[in-house]
C-alpha cells in the first residue's frame, strides 16, 4: 500500500469548505509512544502511524477563532473558545495520514455538543483560559462534561525563534491534513487544509497535565520530546469520507 507523503504544503484537496475557522496560539507538545500500545485506542482501518518505527501522542493548547460553515461567517461568540486536545497519529487502508482524537476539551458548551452528535468526536466541556504575557503563554482547563469532571491541565511555555527548517519529526506532528474518526457504524475521514505552518521553538516552563492519562494513555514520563509554537493559521475542512474503500471495518470491528 501505498502512504502518502508528510507534505508541510500540500495544494488543496477538496473544492467545497463545509467548516472553515482559524487557529491561534497553538503549542504542540509530544511524546514517543510504542506504536503497538496506541493501535487498539484506533478507528478500525487505521493503524498507528510512525517514524523511524515510533508513533507519538500529542498534548495541544489554542484558541479557535471564528468557527463557522462554508463560506459564510463565523458563528458569533459560539464560534471563539479555548481548547486543548489529546490526540495520536493515523494511516488508514488508503495511505491517508490523519490524526485521531482521544479528547478534545472545549470551553463551549454549544460547539461541544455539536461536535459529538454529528461527527462523533469525543468533545468535552471545560472551563478554559489562555493567557498571553510577552512571549509566555499558559493554559489552563478543569473538565465539566462528561465525566470524569475536574480533570485538570495547565501547561506554561515561551515562546523562542523562528523555524526556518523544521525536522523530520517537527514536520510529521504537524504535517497532518485530516482526522480520523468513528462515527454511523464506520471510519470517516475528514481532509483539511490551511497554510503551510509558521512554526517557532518553545519551552516548557510548567506543565501539570491529567487529560492524557484521562484519554486512556499513560501519563507522560519526562520532558516532551517536541515543543513547538505557532501563531496560527486559517483553517477549512471538507466532505467526510470512508476511510476504508469499503466504507467499513472488517468483521468485529467498532
């Protein structure tokens, strides 16, 4: 089978933007993960993808902005929140490389519900703060819904230079045009494209994070072996489509 490339700018693929919004203040921290105690935590007709034989789990803080459906508006207020997600990396029965979602809180209520109902995604609803001072950003998340509620995160980092040439791992943790998901009895896809990123190094400088091991995961040991920044970029999704050819699992699979 074929896979397809880690491509940081690739044209886009699909016509028509069912969801556009934008991202802003993003720090990426990531972890090595065994690929082989991730694979069961998959959509069925993906597995883990990896480089160099390791798969990461990935800790993501920022700010969505401007949340709304095609080419219209964003949704006011409704629309702009915080958010953190736990997420893994994914190639399905086609080569599509992906992210899949463990957890994704939100400081939403509206947006939360929305996402859980049409897509599955496994949304949760937080009190949040993201907070910018200089080149500091914190940010915070205590859980609401659903359970278990008080599960908690706050991460605090710097912000440093300019990436000129991201490496191989720099770029396979952010390279990613698309998630994965389980949703009406099957695997989606659904493809992504924004702008190449503008990526800057950083540095933790607190971290207290329960919504990995929340997301079924062990807890991280030690420093994260990738910290990235980015001041953001806009975003478009388009139509979801069946990760398998099949459009579903193969016998026994959920």
């Amino acid at each position: 089978m074929h896979i397809e490339p880690v491509d940081c700018s690739p044209r886009q693929a699909f016509s028509w933007a069912v969801l556009r919004q934008r991202w802003e203040d993003l720090t990426f921290l990531h972890w090595a993960v065994d690929p082989a105690l991730v694979a069961p935590l998959l959509p069925a007709g993906t597995r883990p993808d990896t480089l160099d034989g390791v798969s990461y789990v990935g800790l993501i803080g920022f700010r969505m902005v401007g949340l709304g459906l095609g080419r219209g508006p964003g949704v006011p207020y409704f629309g702009t929140f915080a958010e953190t997600n736990v997420r893994l990396y994914s190639v399905d029965d086609t080569g599509r490389r992906a992210v899949v979602f463990r957890s994704l809180d939100a400081s939403r209520l509206v947006p939360v519900l929305v996402a859980r109902v049409t897509l599955r995604l496994p949304y949760l609803w937080s009190s949040m703060r993201l907070d910018r001072d200089g080149d500091l950003r914190t940010y915070r998340c205590r859980r609401r819904w659903p359970g278990p509620a008080g599960t908690t995160s706050r991460m605090v980092v710097r912000v440093g230079e300019r990436i000129d040439d991201p490496t191989p791992l720099e770029h396979f943790v952010t390279a990613r045009w698309g998630l994965h998901t389980r949703g009406y009895g099957r695997t989606l896809h659904l493809p992504n494209w924004h702008p190449r990123w503008p990526l800057h190094r950083a540095e933790v400088l607190h971290l207290d994070d329960e919504l990995v091991a929340a997301a079924g995961l062990p807890a991280p040991v030690g420093p994260p072996v990738s910290v990235l920044y980015s001041p953001g970029v806009g975003v478009v999704f388009g139509t979801p489509v069946a990760a398998r050819p099949d459009g579903a699992g193969p016998p026994g699979t959920q």
